[in-house]
C-alpha cells in the first residue's frame, strides 16, 4: 500500500513540475507573469500598449485595403 501511495505521489509530482515549467515558458514568450503576478489591473496595463498597437496596424491596413 505504501509503495503504490508513493509511486502516485511520485506521478503527481512530476505532472505538477511539467505544468510548472510549461506556464514558465509560457511567461517568457509573453514578457509577464502569469503565476504569481501583481493583479489583473497591471496586466491590463501591461497589454494595453501592446493591444493599441495591434488594433491601429490593423485599422490602418483596412484603411488601405480596396476591394477589387
């Protein structure tokens, strides 16, 4: 009974630090934290630039476009 008690345990363990380093990477590729972040509001904030920027590429491309 120990043994299978320690094998799950042991299962459990690797899957959490699989998880662990995955969100890390996930974290890196995005430039913020995402597991122990300061709040909702300074993700907001954080983003926001980055959305602005995003929307005016768009919205100025479509300003471009002529249909044929």
């Amino acid at each position: 009974m120990c043994i299978v008690c320690r094998c799950s345990l042991e299962e459990v363990r690797k899957a959490l630090q699989e998880r662990m380093q995955r969100w890390q990477l996930i974290e890196r590729i995005c430039a913020f934290d995402i597991i122990s972040n300061p709040g909702l509001t300074t993700l907001e904030a954080q983003l926001k630039p980055v959305l602005k920027k995003g929307i005016a590429r768009v919205q100025s491309a479509a300003k471009k476009w002529t249909p044929i």
